[in-house]
C-alpha cells in the first residue's frame, strides 16, 4: 500500500488523540485484519506443502473430479 499523508486529531495541548484514514485505506486494514483474523482461527490445522496440493488439484483438474 502506498504511503499517503494523514491528518491526526490532537487535543489541544498538541497530543495525538486520532487519525484520518481515507475509506481506501481504512478497507484495506480492515481486510487486513480480517485476514489475520482467519489465519489466527486455523493456526492448529494441518499444514500441507505447497507442491502437494499443486499435484493434488492438477490431478482433480485433469481427472475432472470434484
């Protein structure tokens, strides 16, 4: 995500309180956070390498099974 410049609330002693995101970023974090999230949840799942399921879903391709 590109850097862009943000507006902070301050109070009036000058202490940041808040900040202004644009919807944009404010989606992009949300999903973010979402994704991590998900990740979070399915932590204890079983892992598999990346070149089993690549082997297992060309053979289901080219099998056409489902």
């Amino acid at each position: 995500m590109a850097q862009q410049s943000k507006s902070y609330v301050v109070t009036e002693k000058g202490q940041k309180t808040g900040i202004l995101l644009s919807l944009k970023e404010y989606k992009t974090l949300i999903g973010d956070l979402k994704d991590l999230a998900i990740i979070a949840e399915r932590k204890s799942e079983p892992s598999e390498r990346l070149e089993v399921v690549k082997e297992r879903l060309l053979t289901k391709w080219n099998t056409g099974s489902k």
